[in-house]
C-alpha cells in the first residue's frame, strides 16, 4: 500500500474516531464530561495496578467465605448438622479464607 493511500486511511480513521466521540458524548447526555486524566494501566503502573486488582479479588473472595461462617447463617442452610458440625464447617471455611488472602 502506498505511503499516501496509508495517509488517507489514517486521515479517515480519525474522523470516525473523533464522529464516534461526539456521538457517544450526545449520547451520554448533557451533564456528562469526559474526564481527564492518565490512563489507569501505563507501563510505569501496571504492575502496581495488577497487583491491586489481585489482592482486592482475593479480599472479596475471603469477605465472601467469611460470611458462611456466621453461626445462623450456617444453621438456616444446613439445619440438619449438630452444633459441632456446624461448628467444624465455620472452622474449615475460615481457614479457606485464610488461605485465600494469603494467596
């Protein structure tokens, strides 16, 4: 392809881009503004980034199993279980929550 034809393309390329924007701008409404900023996953941070994901996913995995471990709750969903086994459920998911945020 020629070095023009490639100019031309690119040319196009960014009036789309730029109708694009302005369409979903409209789209959002009048109070919308884009805001400005540095994207959040750069070369210089997304490491950092990922790793802040990483531990925020395992904390809400942790949360999660932390919440069966609640003496009623385990009661309403197993009422069949002793109070020990209940007991011995609580204890096992615990650790499970444990071992999630120590990944």
């Amino acid at each position: 392809m020629s070095e023009s034809r490639q100019r031309e393309q690119w040319t196009a390329h960014l009036k789309d881009e730029a109708s694009a924007r302005l369409e979903q701008q409209a789209a959002a409404g009048p109070d919308h503004r884009p805001v400005a900023g540095p994207l959040p996953f750069s070369a210089e941070n997304l490491e950092q980034a990922t790793r802040s994901a990483i531990l925020q996913e395992r904390d809400r995995c942790a949360r999660l199993a932390d919440a069966w471990t609640d003496h009623d709750r385990l009661l309403e969903v197993l009422p069949d279980l002793s109070d020990e086994q209940r007991d011995a459920v609580a204890t096992a998911v615990r650790a499970l929550a444990a071992e999630i945020r120590a990944g």
